[in-house]
C-alpha cells in the first residue's frame, strides 16, 4: 500500500511517481492487479482538465486530497480513472492510462471479453474494464486496503518517457503524458511511444 506521505503534493510530479507502482483492484470473483506503465497530468488550471471550470457534483473528487479515486464516464462508453493530485480544494488530477497486467489475468480476460493480454488494460477505457472499476469507486482513497488500492512492489520501471497527451484538444502541446519507453503495454501511436 502507498502512503499518501510518498505522494508528491504537486500533479506532474505525481503522474510521473506513479509510473511503475501497482493498482491493486479486489472483485467478488478474485484479485486483479497491474504495473502503471502510462500516465497523463492535467494540473491546475489545466483547460482540458476536469477542474478547470471549478468544482462541481461530478468532479468533486478531484478536489479531494491527493491519493483519492476520480471515476468518469467518458462519451457515455467507458470508464476512466484520474488520482487526485493537489491539496484538499484544489482540483487537479493524473489519468491512469495503461497497466501491465500482472495477477489476475483470466479475471480480466472475462472482464474485457479478449484473449490478448497487450490488449487487457492498454488504454484507460480498456483498463477499467479489465479491473471493473466504474462511478462506484469514485472518491475512494486509494492509499487505504479496500475494493481499489495503489501499491508499490519495489521492482524498477525502465526509462520513462514523456509526450503530449492523447485525445484532447484543449493544450494538446503540453508534454504531461508520461510512459515507459518500449513497454508493449502503453498506448498511443508509436511516434509518441519513442
């Protein structure tokens, strides 16, 4: 389990520390967990961040302390998950983009209905679905044993790379997607996997 006390107070700190640690995910059927392996910071003030607009019903989350769970619906098809980055009112958040799978692997199979293990949690639509993690896990502290948990297994990432984000249109330029370089987990087009 991560201590909240290791969480660096500030979001692209936070979006590239994460890189390597583990989402632990606990179902009725079994235990499911992977390496973060891709991240994305959207920090205060960010136009194409969730806070940017102030706090509101469904992104109250975000302003909770950091180490706290922001679950969305995004295009009314899949789920995302954000950690909550900043002090306490103050909203900013880190996009779990991509994991490595590495324990429950056959429950995640039967969660995303595919066979190919690249393909399991690669993506952050992807990746909830192969852990189950929708709006019932928003605002969980994820520094805390429960249903969603962020560890640390002590095992080395690689060499971490950085890019502009996926998907946004709004400071699309600013490079605060964070990877591990050639793990074949990550997602994006290869000319942002460099």
């Amino acid at each position: 389990m991560l201590d909240r006390a290791e969480l660096p107070v500030d979001t692209v700190r936070l979006a590239r520390f994460l890189i390597g640690k583990m989402l632990r995910r606990v179902l009725a059927a079994g235990v499911v967990s992977g390496r973060i392996v891709e991240t994305e910071a959207y920090d205060i003030g960010d136009p194409a961040g969730h806070a940017y607009r102030g706090m509101t019903p469904r992104n109250r989350s975000l302003f909770l302390e950091r180490g706290h769970a922001y679950v969305y619906l995004a295009y009314g098809t899949s789920f995302m998950l954000n950690v909550s980055s900043e002090r306490p009112g103050v909203g900013a958040g880190v996009l779990i983009r991509a994991i490595e799978p590495t324990s429950g692997i056959g429950l995640m199979r039967q969660n995303r209905g595919t066979e190919k293990v690249r393909d399991l949690a690669r993506g952050p639509g992807r990746l909830c679905a192969a852990l189950g993690v929708d709006r019932r896990l928003d605002g969980i502290d994820l520094c805390r044993d429960g249903p969603l948990c962020l560890g640390d297994d002590a095992q080395v990432s690689g060499e971490i790379g950085q890019s502009r984000r996926i998907g946004i249109t709004r400071a699309a330029d600013s490079l605060l997607r964070f990877y591990v370089r050639g793990n074949s987990f990550v997602s994006g087009p290869r000319a942002l996997n460099r």
